[in-house]
C-alpha cells in the first residue's frame, strides 16, 4: 500500500498548484494527477453534474490504484468530499478546511475573504466552514469566473489581464479584509496579479500549501508516508492525465512545474466512465 501514488483530481490545471507543494513536501511520494480540462471551469455548472464528474475522476485513479485521494478543486471539494469520505476506504483529503483553518490563524481584523469559482462561492461551504470553527470573524466572498479562464487559456501575461483583475477584486479589497483565501486551486497561479490588486497588507492563503500540510500529518496517521530508503530503491514518478489535448496541459504543466520532462498521458470521457487513450503519450 505505501509504494502507491497519491491521487490528484481537478477541473484542469488549478490542481497542479497542489502537486507543486506535494513535490516540495514530500519528494518520496509518488504522483498521479488527472486534469479534467475538457470539461472545465467547473465553476458554472451545478453542484450535482460536478460529483458526477468527480466520482468519474476518482474511479479511473482507483483503477490505477491510489493510496490517498485528493480533490485538488475546491469546487469539486463542495461537491463530493462528504460522500467520497464516506464510501471509499482510502484517506480523502479536500481543500477547503486546509484554507479555513490558515485564514482564521492569519486573520489580524478577523474581516476574511474568499475569491472562487460561482459554484464554490454559492456553495457558501468556505464560509459555513469558517464559521463552524469560530463566530468571532466577518467572511466577504466574491466569485471570479473570469480568473479560471486566463490560466487554462495560458491569458496572464497580456497586458488586459492587471487591470481586470484590479476591477474584479476592488469590491473585496475595499471591504476592509486583511486575509485573502484564494478559494481555487487555479488561483496560485495567478498570485502575482492577485498580490498586484489586493496589496501589501492583505494576506493571502494558498489553500493548496496548507491542504499538503494534512495530506503529510494523514500519511503519517495511517503509516502510509514512503521513506528515504524507500525512495531510493524505488523512486517516486509522477504521471500527469488530462481529457484535454496533452501539448497545451505538458507546456502550462512544465511551466508551472519548472519541470520539461513531464509524463502526460491523455483519456477520454465515454458516457459514464474515463478511458485511458492509446497512443497518446508525451
């Protein structure tokens, strides 16, 4: 069980910021990531189409074999993360608690903000979440469609792109927040521009690095963590899927991940299941 990967599912490339950490935190591990990029954003569909798109991610893992889920989505996260705890006997990690948790320890002003997709924010999860665990804080959102786009369209170094995303977080800046939850997973890459808009005294969370942090302490929990020595006799590998085209997800990937030797792999949708395609490695 310890030799297995861990799993990565998400809307597209937004879970990539999660690997990112994954890789920095826990270099022993290996890697099996799936991009649903065909049918991304997530954002505007309903709660109910993205579990189904979930449980179809998290089937094609499972028959690849996994150890450890994780919904690298924070849409995806709302959608499914109760029902997949609950039926599959694997650890199943979001990325929403992770997020709360470091905004409500940050937070100065306890005035919050979430940025996410419209399914995340009108899921109001971040919010109840925050709430649950403490009444003290004030919790702004605001949904950022557009924010998806400009990463998995590959838009962030057009000049259009810092004054729009001035435009669309002024509402939120002004709202007197100190600590900014960047509440998809797509959004850490875009942290430059982000930063830009909110300025410096706005802290912002990354809800991937802190969802790494608890995938670690459960590897531990459940004497799933791969030594040193482990590694060593049989290294960690890292395969990427995506239902997209395998060029535009290996060039963003490589991008993201300063790394120009990525193993991607392509599958397709068909009807209720993901089939590996053949031939279509890169």
């Amino acid at each position: 069980m310890k030799e297995l990967p861990i799993g990565f599912i998400d809307s597209g490339y937004g879970g990539l910021t999660v690997v990112k950490q994954s890789l920095k935190q826990l270099p022993n591990e290996s890697i099996i990531y799936l991009g649903d990029n065909a049918r991304c954003p997530y954002g505007p569909r309903s709660l109910m189409e993205v579990r189904k798109f979930i449980w179809q991610l998290t089937h094609f893992l499972r028959e690849k074999g996994i150890k450890m889920l994780v919904i690298a989505c924070n849409t995806g996260t709302a959608a499914a993360l109760d029902e997949l705890k609950a039926v599959l006997p694997i650890p199943v990690v979001g990325v929403i608690a992770s997020g709360s948790r470091a905004a409500i320890k940050q937070t100065q002003n306890n005035q919050i903000g979430v940025i996410g997709t419209a399914g995340t924010i009108n899921s109001q999860l971040y919010t109840r979440t925050i709430l649950e665990k403490t009444a003290k804080v004030k919790v702004e959102s605001l949904a950022c469609p557009s924010f998806v786009e400009l990463v998995e369209e590959d838009r962030l170094d057009e000049s259009s792109t810092q004054p729009h995303v001035n435009e669309v977080l002024k509402p939120i800046i002004q709202s007197g927040i100190d600590t900014l939850v960047l509440g998809c997973t797509h959004y850490p890459l875009m942290k430059r521009e982000i930063k830009e808009a909110s300025g410096s005294k706005v802290h912002l969370i990354d809800s991937g690095v802190e969802t790494i942090n608890e995938v670690s302490m459960l590897l531990d929990y459940f004497n799933l963590s791969r030594t040193a020595e482990e590694q060593e006799q049989d290294p960690a590998s890292q395969i990427y899927y995506t239902t997209g085209e395998i060029e535009p997800f290996k060039v963003i990937a490589g991008k993201w991940l300063k790394a120009d030797d990525i193993v991607v792999r392509q599958c397709r949708i068909k009807g209720e299941i993901i089939v590996e395609a053949t031939n279509c490695e890169s």
